[in-house]
C-alpha cells in the first residue's frame, strides 16, 4: 500500500525550489471531519490537498518537488510508543520494503520528534535511482493515538534538501492527531483555513 502512494508522485521534481520564505507567508489548515479519523495537518499555502474521506491525504507543492502523504489506519497494539517502535525497528525490512519503490533506498537516521500532540517514530531515507529519475530523500513520521495509526510521509528531490526539509520539518511539527490542533509552532503565519478533507 504504501509503495503505491508514491507511484503518483510529482512528474517535476526537476522543478525550482519553494523558498523557505513561504513558511513566513499563509498556511493552508486541513482538519479531518471524520470523529474516527481526527488529525489537523498544516501547510505552506501553495501546496494543494488532494484525497482524504477515508483515503490517504497527499499535499503537493506545484512548483516544488515536495509531496506528502498522510495515512490513518486502525490498530490494535494498545502498548506501541515510538520509543518501543524505535529499539525494534527492524532496519533491514525497512529499507527493502522502501527499495520496492526507491530501488537502491538506504536508510539514514532514526529516532522519535515530536507532533504538536504526539511523539512519533521518525526515520529518514535516500535512493538515488527513484522513478522518477532524480535523487529522492524519504521522511517518514508514524505514531498511534487513540486506536488509530497515523503516518506522515514526505518525499523530495535530495539535490533541494537545504531548501525544502525545513518546510517538511514544519509539516511534521504541526501536525496533530486530533482536529481542533492550532497553528503554528516554528513560524509566525496567517491561517486561513482550507475545506475539511
């Protein structure tokens, strides 16, 4: 399932960098209408929401080469916490389930960060001979609240990591599990909310 997702990732990722300006410039506020399915996920503005209702949520930059995913699944492992999750990570079966769509993924750094309400797993990867024929850099973000696993994947070019990881940085610490979270933490930004997903 989660190979597919990225299939469809940006065709440009070719494309110019988004300046890091835009996280001083609005945001985009996407809350889950769904009491079963509860986050808020928080955006540059220019990137553009497609799914949700109960299929994964992507947000695509334009004229960035910057996608992220986010999924929420039911679980039933009442006892995970992301440091369980990290001392158990199983390194090698996470880098070939990713090579089966980053041939060549090799996994980076590890650890747990912090979602405005939640401590999530966090690992990041690299394979330089993706689909989409330039270097790409995984981040992937999970973490389970209230029966509910949520994961957060973002992909980027690797060559404009300098410019668009502190954008990705920026999702992830804003993002919530529940959908009443407010904006925003690293940054000082107007809202302006988009339709409920």
């Amino acid at each position: 399932m989660r190979s597919k997702r990225f299939l469809a990732i940006v065709v440009g990722l070719g494309a110019a960098a988004m300046p890091v300006a835009a996280l001083g410039q609005s945001v985009n506020v996407t809350r889950s209408i769904f009491a079963d399915q509860p986050y808020t996920l928080i955006y540059p503005e220019a990137m553009i929401a497609a799914g949700g209702a109960g299929e994964p949520l992507t947000i695509n930059h334009p004229d960035a080469p910057l996608q992220c995913d986010l999924s929420v699944v039911p679980v039933e492992d009442g006892d995970w916490t992301a440091d369980s999750a990290l001392s158990s990570l199983d390194t090698t079966a996470v880098a070939t389930a990713w090579s089966e769509t980053f041939p060549g993924f090799v996994l980076g750094n590890t650890g747990t960060t912090q979602y405005q309400d939640a401590t999530a797993l966090i690992y990041e990867g690299t394979s330089e001979s993706s689909p989409m024929n330039v270097p790409v850099t995984l981040v992937h973000t999970e973490t389970v609240a209230s029966g509910r696993g949520y994961a957060l994947d973002c992909i980027y070019a690797t060559s404009v990591a300098e410019q668009i990881r502190p954008v990705v940085d920026f999702i992830v610490a804003n993002f919530a599990t529940r959908s009443d979270a407010e904006c925003c933490i690293g940054a000082t930004a107007e809202t302006e909310s988009a339709p409920a997903q």
